[in-house]
C-alpha cells in the first residue's frame, strides 16, 4: 500500500479499537466515557498510532501489540489536546472542525474525560494483550509516562505558558526545547516504543530517536507555518492565535521562507537516520515528507 493508504487504514484500525475498549454502554459513568469517545474518536490523522504501527512492521514486532501501543499514545496526545483547549490554557472553541470538548460538554466533564484518557493509556499498555512480556510493558509504561509527563508534554508546556505570562522573548534555542518537550516527547515515544516490542538493539534505537526528534520538530514547524497562514475551515482550528497571544513561533524568527527552509533540511535529516533500514523504510521516509507538505 502507499503511505496515505497505510496512514488511513491505520486510523480506521485505531478508532475500532478505541471504539471497542471504550464501550459507553457499559460505562457506570456514562458522560465522561461519552466526552472521552469525543475527543479520541474519528479524530485527526493517528500520525503517532501510524509511526508506532509502521516502525513495528520495519521491525518485525506484533501488529496487534503495535495497535494498542499506539492506541494508548493516542489517547494520551487526545488528553493534551482536550486540557490545552481550555480556558485554562488556550481557551479555543474549535478542533479539528468540530466543537472543543468543554463547549461540547462543559469545564469540569473536559477534565475528567482528559484525565480518563491520561489513565487509560497506561491500563491499555499494562493488559497482557499488548505484549506477553510483562517486563516489555513495563517498559512501554515507564517510556511513555516520562514522554507525558514533566520531562516531557507536561514539561513542555509550562515552558510554553511561563514565555506567555513573563514577556521575555524566547530565543531559537529555547524554542528548540520548548517543542522537543511539548510535541516531541510523544514522537520519540512513537518511534521507541516500536523498538521496545521488538526488542530491538541500541544502534536501531538510537537511529529511530534519530529520526523522531527530527520530525517532530518539522511538525512544529510546519504548524507554526499552518497558524501563521493557514484557513482554518481546512485545518479545523482557529489560525493566527499563536500570534495574537505574542508567542515566538518559528516563523516568527526565522520568517515564512527561513522556517520552510529548516523543515526541509529536518526532513532530510530524519530520511538520512534511516539509511541502515534500506528500502524498507521508504514509508517512513514519505511520512516525514507528508509533515512538512500537509494543509492541516
């Protein structure tokens, strides 16, 4: 298949999946597992589902094992989202086309259900279904917990909020850390966590990090670009917010043609990472290159 069949039919295995370990008709409290369904079901593009998905076949690793480990990233990348839309933090009204959770429900359902999804991630990858090796899913906990948490997503983001509140400008470096915390922790977790099923050695691992911090960075570039000028009825969000709030972007540094420059070359870069792979990682090679072209 080509790399957007994969990536559509990827999505199609995901949302079954969260779908059927997320029953509301067997749910004692039926609203948060209803606002837990909207946030994480039908939603976006599973791009990190994908990377697990696809780095596990690379590997040779269980597809079943690969979807659930995927599935948990995901509900734990759809718990940031739900908590970044608040009033809170972002305050906005519209993702991915669509009512945020808290103006679909209200505040307090939107916590919980981004809490159910948080917690819920880690009971997937602790049932023995995704893998058989109980020190294997541990390790899938540890990695993912330090992913999501304060060295990782959580870290990233009270970085982000701090340069927000205290107007000093952040610098090319510290935005560099600022996003490899906040979007690319759970990249790195997508690549590594493949690794781990497949109990791959460190110079495979280290390749793929290689290669995760190099997109997930492109990504973030490309949605600053997205934001700087994109139409928000094709991306599903509300555009020009990151400037209205005063954040220092990519673009905002480096301009529209700078950052399109850079995301080119991190593109390479993570095409070069997978040199030792051949041409077996050509999809991967095509998803790096879907990031930086993608309109939403």
């Amino acid at each position: 298949m080509s790399f957007e069949a994969d990536l559509k039919q990827t999505a199609r295995d995901v949302d079954s999946l969260l779908d059927a370990l997320m029953p509301p008709d067997r749910a004692r409290a039926r609203r948060v597992v209803d606002a837990m369904r909207y946030a994480s079901l039908g939603q976006g593009k599973r791009l990190r589902p994908f990377f697990v998905v696809e780095t596990a076949r690379l590997l040779g690793a269980d597809r079943e094992g690969a979807l659930r480990t995927g599935a948990a990233l995901e509900c734990v990348h759809c718990y940031s989202l739900v908590h970044d839309d608040l009033p809170a933090m972002d305050d906005d009204d519209l993702r991915r086309g669509k009512p945020t959770t808290h103006i679909a429900f209200d505040e307090a359902t939107a916590i919980l259900a981004g809490d159910g999804l948080l917690t819920f991630a880690f009971e997937i990858l602790s049932e023995p279904e995704t893998h058989a090796d109980a020190a294997v899913r541990a390790e899938l906990v540890l990695e993912l917990a330090r992913a999501a948490g304060k060295a990782g997503m959580v870290g990233g983001q009270m970085l982000d909020l701090q340069a927000e509140t205290n107007g000093t400008p952040l610098g090319l470096d510290d935005i560099v850390l600022l996003q490899n915390l906040k979007t690319g922790a759970l990249f790195r977790y997508a690549l590594v966590a493949p690794a781990i099923l497949a109990g791959a050695d460190d110079g495979v691992r280290g390749a793929l990090e290689t290669y995760a911090d190099r997109i997930g960075l492109a990504f973030q570039i490309a949605d600053d670009i997205l934001d700087e000028e994109g139409d928000a009825a094709v991306t599903g969000k509300r555009t020009g917010k990151d400037a209205d709030a005063g954040k220092a972007t990519f673009v905002q540094l480096l301009g529209l043609e700078g950052a399109r420059a850079r995301a080119r070359e991190l593109v390479s870069e993570a095409c070069a990472a997978l040199d030792r792979f051949g041409a077996e990682a050509e999809t991967l090679r095509e998803a790096a290159r879907f990031i930086v072209e993608r309109r939403n």
